[in-house]
C-alpha cells in the first residue's frame, strides 16, 4: 500500500514538473527529443547578433508580436499565399518586422538535428530570449511545448497589436485583454532599450507633442523630415541601442521617449513612479521584465495534439 502510494506520488510529481507549472509549458519539454536544441538556437542567434546587433532587438519584437495575435503559435511566421492571407502584412508588420531569415536558418539547423520535434513557435521563444541576454540583457529560463498554427489571422493581427500614437489606456487596455498588468507592460516596453524604428511611427511625436525634450526633438527631426523620408530609421534608445539596459526608463524621465506611446508611460499617469524606480534601478527592472516575458510567452499556448509541428516555419505542413 505505503509503496503504490510513493509510486502514484512519483507518478503525480514527474507528470507536474514534466508539464510545468501552469500545467501546460515544460523547461525539459525536449531534452529527450531535442536535447542540443537550445544550443544550437543560442550559437546561431550569437552569429545573427555579431552580425547586426539590431537582430536582437528584432527577433524579441517578432515573438511579442507573435504572442500578442492569437497567442505565441508561430502565426506571424506563415507567408501570404494565393489562398491565404497571414500576419506579414498587416498594419503593424507590413515593412516592419524583420528576422524571418534567422528564424527558417535556426529552424533549418533544429530539423537536421531533431527532425519534426521542435516548433517553430519554441524556436522564436528562445531566440528571442538569447537576443536580450546577448545584448547584455538577462536570461531565464524558457518554457516550452508549444505547437504551430495551421492559419493565421491578418485581422487579429491588425486587432491586437497597439500602435504608436497608443494613448496610457489604450496601452493598458491591449495588455489587460492579454491577461498582462500595467506594470507587466511597463516592464516589456523596456524592450524599446534596443532596436530601430522609422521616421513614420514617430514623426506626429517630435512635430506636435508637447511633452518632448526640445534638443531630442531636434536631433530626431534632423533624420525625419516633415514629409518624405518615412522609413528613415532612428535608434529607439537615445542612448545606447544596442545594449539591453533601463536606459529607456532614463529617457522617458528626460521626455526623450521615441514615440508618442513610449512617452504615455511617464506623463503624469499612472506608471510614472514605476518608470521613477525602473530608471534607477535597472535590477529591479529586468526582474520584472523577465517575469513579464515569461507571462507573455505564455499567452494561449497550442500543446498537446493541437496545432503541428511545422517543418518549415513560412508554411503549413
Ligand atoms: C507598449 C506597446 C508597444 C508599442 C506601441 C510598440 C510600438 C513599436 C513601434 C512603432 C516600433 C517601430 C516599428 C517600425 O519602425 O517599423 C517598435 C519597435 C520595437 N518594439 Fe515595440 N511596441 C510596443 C511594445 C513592445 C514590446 C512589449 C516589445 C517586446 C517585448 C517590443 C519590442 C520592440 C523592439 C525590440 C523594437 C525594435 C525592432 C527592430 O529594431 O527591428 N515592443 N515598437
């Protein structure tokens, strides 16, 4: 009796962890089925980001975006066809999103390593994870299992993601429908500590607002004309783009947010005493921003016999 019992715990313990703790994403989902997986995500992505630091900041952008349309299920990775029309080209990605290339040269390499195994939704999850940690940004540890979309959703993409000129409640409201905190999105838009973006997304911001540092605006003015110019790009953080810092937090408090949404989290609102602390404390900020991401890695999931494992990640099986 004392032993079936030990041997049911056993059972109910190893089926816990094996299933991780939201009872679906898994830390050694594939350490039997693809045990060098994670190594081969980490060197590739360690060539990408040597090669163009801005890959980094790209492929994290790619997984929020991802995440954000229907949950992260590798949806923003199927290409248009004929007879179907995906994520690509929707208003927040359309010119806009990059990285695809990294993700099939990643995938490619996990296929002749582990063949049908892995998704190509895990895979965007891990790279996005190694670009901040190569950046000079934390890491943490990745859930996995996961499975791909057999559709995407144009719409749901055009729906779901918010767009520069987002009011502070607007922000909040996109996030709350995602099962996010405030705070949960104050924390990711730390994200904007590296990467680029084009004069178009910010131009109504250093011409018509008012709560924008004068010299800032004029810099940025200087690359992105009134008319004309719109996919000139400019570094989202002022100070050093291509490191995974709180620096973006630093900005905000100085009115050098690049966007009009970025601005919206420190301007007499709500979240200004977190962008406060988050500004001096770059500690305090990355703990809050992993736990952030794992959150939203985390958002509708496919597992268990839902989805595919896609073989290439542009297109259903
Ligand atoms: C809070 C709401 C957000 C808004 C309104 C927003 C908006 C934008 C916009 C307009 C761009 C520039 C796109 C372009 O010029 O083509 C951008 C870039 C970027 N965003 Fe966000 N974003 C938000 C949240 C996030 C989150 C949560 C993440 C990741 C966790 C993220 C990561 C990035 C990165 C890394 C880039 C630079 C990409 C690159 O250089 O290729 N953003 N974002």
């Amino acid at each position: 009796m004392a032993s079936s019992s030990n041997t049911l715990f056993c059972f109910l313990a190893l089926s816990i962890i094996a299933l991780g703790a939201n009872g679906q994403l898994s830390s050694t989902f594939y350490s039997t089925t693809c045990p060098n997986l994670q190594t081969i995500v980490r060197s590739a992505m360690a060539r990408a980001v040597a090669q163009e630091a801005r890959m980094g900041a790209s492929i994290l952008r790619l997984f929020f975006h991802d995440c954000f349309v229907n949950g992260c299920d590798g949806s923003i990775l199927l290409d248009d066809t004929s007879t179907f029309t995906g994520e690509k080209n929707a208003g927040p990605n359309a010119n806009s999103v990059r990285g695809f290339n990294v993700i099939d040269t990643i995938k490619s390499q996990v296929e002749a390593s582990c063949p049908a195994k892995v998704s190509c939704a895990d895979i965007l999850a891990l790279a996005a994870r190694d670009g901040v940690n190569l950046l000079g940004g934390p890491t943490w540890t990745v859930l996995l299992g996961r499975r791909d979309a057999k559709t995407a959703s144009q719409s749901a993409a055009n729906n779901n993601l918010p767009g520069p000129s987002s009011s502070l409640q607007t922000l909040i409201t996109m996030f709350g429908n995602k099962g996010l905190t405030a705070k949960d999105m104050t924390a990711l838009s730390g994200a904007h500590t590296i990467g680029q973006a084009r004069c178009t997304t910010f131009r109504s911001h250093i011409y018509s607002d008012t709560n924008i540092n004068a010299a800032f605006a004029a810099t940025r003015k200087q690359t992105c004309p009134q008319s004309g110019g719109d996919n000139n790009l400019a570094p989202i953080d002022v100070q050093t783009p291509t490191r995974f810092d709180n620096a973006y937090y630093q900005n905000l408090v100085g009115q050098r947010g690049l966007f009009h949404s970025d601005q919206e989290l420190f301007n007499g609102g709500s979240q200004d005493s977190l962008v406060s602390t988050y500004s001096t404390s770059a500690s305090t900020f990355i703990s809050d921003f992993v736990n952030a991401m794992v959150k939203m890695g985390n958002i509708s999931p496919l597992t268990g016999t839902n989805g595919e494992i896609r073989l290439n990640c542009r297109k259903i099986n």
